[in-house]
C-alpha cells in the first residue's frame, strides 16, 4: 500500500515572470481579433436590427418547417441583442 502525502508548494514569483509576457501577447492578439472584426459585427448587427437579415438567407431551404424554424431563431436572437 502507498501513502501519499500532498505538500503545498511555495509561491516562486521568478517562475511566473516569463508568463507574463505570455499572457500579455495572447491579450493583444486576441484584441486585434475583436477590434479587426468591429466593424463586420457592427455591420451584421445592423442588418438584424432592420430586419434584412431574412434577404441574407438562400433559397436552398425549400422545407417549410426548416423555413419556419430559422426564422423563429433568427427572431430569438433578435430580441436577445436588441432588448
């Protein structure tokens, strides 16, 4: 039979000074993502709010019921972003 025992480590802050630099790039790359993609979010926001986000879809859902159930989700969304 084996016991094992759990110490708690001690806080090693040079350990942890590289990460920064890490967690720094990751924040700025994931910043440039957000902002690169401002103004298409603001565009497709616009297009929901005025309602034309119908036009946007094709006419290869022939299935009334697919038909139905988009556009139920569409609504949901709608009134989820613009309340």
């Amino acid at each position: 039979m084996f016991t094992i025992f759990f110490q708690k480590t001690k806080f090693n802050s040079l350990l942890y000074e590289c990460d920064l630099h890490k967690f720094k790039m990751i924040g700025d790359t994931m910043y440039l993502k957000v902002t690169r993609n401002n103004e298409l979010q603001k565009l497709l926001h616009e297009v929901i709010k005025n309602d034309h986000l119908h036009d946007l879809v094709t006419l290869q859902c022939t299935n009334k019921k697919e038909k139905h159930k988009l556009d139920e989700n569409i609504n949901n969304k709608k009134s989820i972003y613009f309340k």
